[in-house]
C-alpha cells in the first residue's frame, strides 16, 4: 500500500535522503578510495615492469661477455677479497730486475677507503654505490735516468693498474738517482661469479 498522505511523501522522502547520506554517499567513497588504490597499483606495477625489463636487458649483457673477458676484467681489477698484497711487491722486484734497476724494496703500505658515490648517483638506478679501493704499496730503486724511463714505462705496461701516487727523486753519486715512490692498485666489489683470480 502507497502512501497517499502529504506527510507520508514528505516522510518517504526524507528517508531517501537519509539513505543516500548514510548509505549511498559513503558507497561512492569508498569505491572512489579503491579505484585510486587500483590506478596507483597500475602505475606501480607498470614501474616495476620497467625495472624488470631493464634488469633482464642487463643480464642478458652480462650473459654475452665471455668467461675469458670477464677473467681479464677481474684480473685488471679484481674483487677485494682476491687482493694479494704479497704478489704485488714480487711483481715490482721483477719489473725492476726487466728495467735493469738496483731493486731496494717493496712493500705493502695499507689500503685508502674509497669515497662513496654522491647522493645523486645512489639516487640513480644502476649507480654505482662505492668507488674502486685503493691498495698502496711503496716501491725504492736507483738506477740511471735511461733505466727509470724503462722502469716507468713497464709499470705502466703492466697487465693490472699500477698509478704513481707519491714519488721522490734524489742524486746518488756515479750519476744515479734514488727513486722512492708510492704505487696504487684497485679492487672492487665484483657482481660476477667468484673466482679464484688473483694478481
């Protein structure tokens, strides 16, 4: 039975609207609050995808360089647990016996902390987050002004970095000269396999 009554409309509509205020409004919100979470996880999803795809490229990359390479880059500038501080001073004792010098000594003098990369580059995807470690080592000899050109040109030559950091020239008598300097090599923190390279 339908109200005919104008009170009974007025009540009827009065209900409507109560209904709409605490029912349907509230409804509509929610619904809006889901289809925002839904456009957020669309667009979350479509970065990740991104990510995933751009990895994936990488990897393949990293795939494609042979093991041959990647012995060769580990060599030139190996993983930080593989440093040998004791190969090093063997391999100057021998560049100076190749350039024809009075080897005195070698050894090794400790290591430098690295600076960390810049909050830019962390902030980047892909960025580096430490630089490369460097290892000193000082290295004495006398020679001639011939032999110490010889002796600068195999360090530079040789297979791993070795960077002249600190260096001091003397006269010595019979027309030689002292030569004391401080070497650097460098290691990082390799994402490739571990392997047993060493220098």
């Amino acid at each position: 039975m339908i109200p005919k009554g104008l009170f009974a409309q007025i009540a009827m509509v009065v209900v409507s609207i109560a209904i709409i205020i605490t029912y349907v409004e509230p409804a509509f919100g929610e619904i809006g609050e889901v289809q925002d979470s839904i456009a957020v996880y669309r667009e979350e999803r479509e970065k990740v995808s991104q990510v995933n795809a751009q990895l994936s490229s990488l990897l393949q990359t990293q795939k494609s360089v042979s093991l041959v390479d990647q012995n060769k880059l580990l060599t030139y500038m190996p993983d930080k647990e593989n440093i040998d501080t004791i190969a090093v001073p063997r391999d100057l004792a021998l560049i100076a016996l190749q350039a024809g010098v009075l080897y005195r000594s070698a050894a090794f003098a400790g290591t430098t902390d690295a600076p960390q990369s810049t909050t830019d580059q962390a902030s980047t995807p892909g960025a580096l987050t430490e630089l490369p470690k460097p290892y000193n080592f000082t290295f004495a000899v006398e020679g001639t002004y011939t032999q110490l050109k010889n002796l600068f040109r195999l360090i530079e030559q040789n297979h791993y970095p070795l960077e002249v950091t600190e260096l001091s020239i003397q006269n010595i008598e019979g027309a030689f000269l002292s030569v004391d300097m401080q070497l650097t090599t460098y290691a990082h923190q390799s994402a490739l396999p571990a392997n047993e390279i060493v220098f």
